[in-house]
C-alpha cells in the first residue's frame, strides 16, 4: 500500500510499516475521536489531475481498519471535488462509524460574496450526508476574522442555526497563521466552541 496521508493541524505522512495497528482515541463530548485524523486536501491524482479515487477508497479502508475515524475535508481542496470524493468513499460505511468535517471558505469571500447556505447545501450534498460533525471557519486569520462576523454576510448566524437544527454537530473554525488563542478570545463571543 502506498503511503496513507493523514491530516491533523500539520500533514502527516506515515507509511503502512510505522502505522500501529490500534489507534489511540481522545473522548471529545462523548465521541471517541482518533488522535490522527484522515486528511483530503493532498490526495494522489492521475495524470489529468482527477483525484485517483481507487487509491481514496484503499487508503480509507486501511484508515478505518486501523482504528481511524475523522475524516477531513474542505470546500475548496482539489477544486472542490474532495467533498464529492470522500463522500463517496465514505458512504461505504455507517454514518454512525466515522466523523466528518469540512470547512466553509469565507478567507475567500469576494466582493460579491458567498452565500453560507447556498455553499452548505452543496457541501451536504456532495458528501452525501444529511449532516456534518464538525463543521469549521475556514483558515481564520487577521484578515478574514470581520468577513466572518461581518452582518451583510451572515455567516455564523447561519451555521449557529444549522447547529440548532441539528445540521451541525460541532462548529469551530481552523487557523493556521496567527496567534491561536487570538482566535479564541475573538471568537468566544459568538459561541461557537
């Protein structure tokens, strides 16, 4: 087997030799989350530069075999078809065997702008869920930080409705950056941790 990517705040490529066949879990709010988690922003793609879904499908057998279950993913990554990927892949097991994330891409919000539900509907639909686990902010830094809590937008009152309809199980947003706990001081306020 090629090397399994596993994705978790920095990427990690470990290889079937170092991979320990029990993977060690953290309880997160009464899920038994794996420490490693399943990264889908580098997959392997064929000459065309279509992600190589067989390898995806292999690869996700072996992560699940081996005690892996958080499963990463974002609106952007390969042009926005990991989502339909993995989705795919994923729907090979009970929902109940696996968490999924994915992220929304306001750090990239134009002048004309996203709509948060027109962009979470298809990300529902393309992993083919009717919910997510953990649904994050994407790349929230200095400069995307008053996009996503700017009004005219209405991003995080948004998802904080699609979390009290249960469409959302957990929402977050990931940095990568700047000062983390910049982060969270600035984001308290809005409770979504």
């Amino acid at each position: 087997m090629q090397s399994l990517h596993i994705f978790c705040t920095i990427y990690c490529i470990i290889t079937e030799q170092s991979f320990k066949a029990s993977m060690n879990h953290n309880d997160f709010q009464n899920k038994n989350l794996s420490l490693l988690g399943f990264g889908t922003m580098r997959l392997q793609v064929d000459s065309d530069g279509k992600i190589d879904e067989a390898q995806v499908r292999e690869m996700t057998t072996y992560a699940i075999t081996h005690g892996v279950n958080y499963f990463d993913t974002a609106y952007p990554y390969h042009n926005g078809e990991s989502e339909h990927v993995i989705g795919r892949v994923l729907k090979e097991y009970p929902r109940e065997s696996y968490y999924l994330a994915t992220k929304y891409p306001g750090h990239q919000i134009s002048s004309t702008g996203y709509n948060p539900a027109e962009i979470f509907e298809d990300q529902l639909k393309k992993c083919g869920v009717e919910y997510i686990d953990f649904y994050l902010l994407h790349n929230v830094y200095e400069k995307s930080m008053e996009v996503y809590t700017d009004p005219q937008w209405g991003i995080i009152d948004y998802f904080k409705e699609q979390k009290r309809l249960g469409r959302i199980r957990h929402l977050g947003f990931s940095c990568k950056i700047f000062d983390k706990t910049h982060s969270l001081n600035y984001f308290s306020k809005y409770d979504l941790l």
